[in-house]
C-alpha cells in the first residue's frame, strides 16, 4: 500500500528530502519569447544617478569583490569569462517569466508581461539580467557592491532607450533596507554563495519585498557532484568556466583560464534543504524549484528535476 502511494507521486517528489517535499521542482516552462540583447559595446556617455559609491559595508567578502573586479570589464563580451552566463540567460529568464507571471496573474506570452512590477536585481554585475527584465516592461533597479561593474552596467543600459530607466546603484541590499526600500519582486541570482552571512543576506531581500512579493534566488549546491563539477573539475582540471560550462575549444579553453581559481570556495555552498530553511526562517516560503543543466552537445542550458549541483528558487512573502 505504501510503495502504492509513493509510485503514485510525481517523480520529482519522490526524489525529494522531507523538507523540500512541498517545494514544486519546476522542469516543464513553456518555451519563452526571445529576449533580445544589445550589442556587445559600449559607449562612453555615462548615467550621473548615484554616481557615489554607498560607503556601506558590502554583504560579500572582501576577496569576492576583488575578484569580480578584476574581470568587471568583460560583462558584456558573450565570449569572454561570463560567456556561461549569456548563454544561461534564456534559460533563467524562462523560470522568473512563468513563476512571476503566475504569481502576479500577468500573461507570460505577452512582450512585456512585467508591466507595473517593480524589480530589483540584487548582485546585478553588468545588467545581463537587468535589461531583459526592463524590456519586459518592469522598472528595474540594478544594485552591486562592485564600483566597476554599476558603470559597465550604466554605460551598456544608456545605449537603449528602453533599458536607459534601469535605475543602478553601487551600494547593498542592507543598506536599501534602511532606507526603506520596497519592490514587487527580489532577484538575487549567483549571488548568494559569495556573501559573508547568508542567513542576514536573506533577510534583507525579505525585508526589500513587500508583503505577497516574491523572491528569487539562484545558487550551486553543496553536493559531491557540485565539488567534482564546479570545483575541481571547472576551475582546476579542465579549466571550466564559473558554471560549469564546458570549452570545447582552444579559445574557450583560454577565456575560461581568465577566472581567477577559487572563485567559488565549496564550503560556501548551500544545499536546496539549508536555502529553504534559511528563507523561511526571514519570512520567504519557497513554492518551486527547478535545477539547471548544461548540454555540451547543443550548447543550451535547460531547466530539470535535477537540482543537484545548479539551482534557482521562487517563493513568496510571509507575514
């Protein structure tokens, strides 16, 4: 009667610990309209909005800020150290349309389905994601404690006039939370595996999303297969880029070589089970989940059931 009942189950639930069985691994999105990118260029015009850098201590460790300020420049060169995460891009922007689109009841087949929702992109870098979801008709603001990386954002926004309204500031999250920030949804993709507390940086995106907003986080598991994956493999023996993208080429092989080793540091990783309760306990109950998977066949990334070494997030804002 129990093994009845337990095959009765979708297959993704039966694969999950206890404490993330009421979590929806999310695989099957409807395919998502293409989002457009700007050229890969930048011009030298500049956004003079928070020109100052915030003077509030960052949320990430020192030695993390320093290493993605070395490579700051290269957030848009699609074929330079973030080229994994161009090529992620659809793929994550796929899971934040249908899970915000069914929260906030929008339709996700429209072209601007973020119309009227205000959105934060928290760890924004060089606005990879910022833009789209400006073109997707929310209003975007754009934070990082990197200097560099807010005036490449700036600079490659200003070359679009749809994406000119980001509004990009280099401070933190702590510090939008004193001033009392709000937004319709919080997004923090990669982002968390760098910061020096997880548990504080959790509760400063709940305290940025209002109450019945969501959240999003995305991150790498602390599992084995992560380690072999992500770690030695990626960053040592193959020379892998940051997310575990495969060179299969003598130039990718030289671009992944650009990423400092010891970009990521295992210990820092967060399993699915921790990242669940870590949200819960600031107020975000997690609804779905979805893994991440490279396919070095066709060059994509799609969104699995296997949610064992990349992984994203959605949940929502408690009392």
């Amino acid at each position: 009667m129990a093994s009845s009942k337990l095959l009765s189950q979708p297959r993704w639930f039966r694969f999950l610990p206890r404490n993330l069985s009421n979590v929806r691994l999310f695989s099957d999105l409807p395919s998502q309209l293409p989002v457009s990118e700007p050229q890969n260029s930048i011009e030298s015009k500049s956004n003079n909005r928070f020109s100052k850098p915030s003077s509030t201590p960052s949320s990430l460790k020192e030695p993390e800020l320093a290493k993605f300020s070395a490579i700051a420049d290269t957030w848009w060169d699609s074929e330079g150290p973030f080229k994994p995460l161009h090529i992620m891009n659809p793929t994550r922007l796929a899971f934040i349309r249908s899970t915000l689109c069914r929260h906030f009841g929008k339709d996700p087949l429209c072209a601007r389905p973020f119309e009227g929702l205000r959105i934060i992109d928290v760890g924004c870098g060089g606005g990879i994601l910022s833009e789209p979801l400006a073109r997707m008709g929310a209003a975007v603001t754009g934070i990082d404690a990197v200097e560099k990386n807010i005036k490449i954002a700036r600079l490659h926004a200003n070359l679009d006039p749809t994406t000119s309204t980001i509004e990009y500031c280099c401070t933190t999250a702590e510090k939008l939370v004193d001033e009392q920030r709000k937004f319709d949804a919080v997004v923090a993709l990669e982002v968390i595996e760098h910061v020096a507390d997880p548990a504080e940086f959790c509760k400063s995106l709940a305290a940025l999303t209002v109450h019945e907003g969501a959240t999003v986080v995305s991150t790498i598991n602390r599992s084995m297969r992560s380690y072999a994956t992500a770690i030695v493999a990626a960053e040592y023996l193959l020379q892998w880029n940051l997310y575990g993208y495969y060179p299969w080429n003598k130039h990718d092989i030289a671009v992944a070589s650009e990423l400092p080793k010891g970009t990521h540091e295992w210990s820092s990783f967060l399993t699915p089970e921790e990242l669940t309760m870590i949200l819960k306990r600031a107020s975000i109950d997690v609804k779905e989940m979805a893994g991440f998977v490279y396919n070095p066949l066709t060059g994509r990334w799609s969104l699995s059931d296997d949610i064992s070494v990349n992984f994203i997030a959605f949940g929502t804002k408690e009392n």
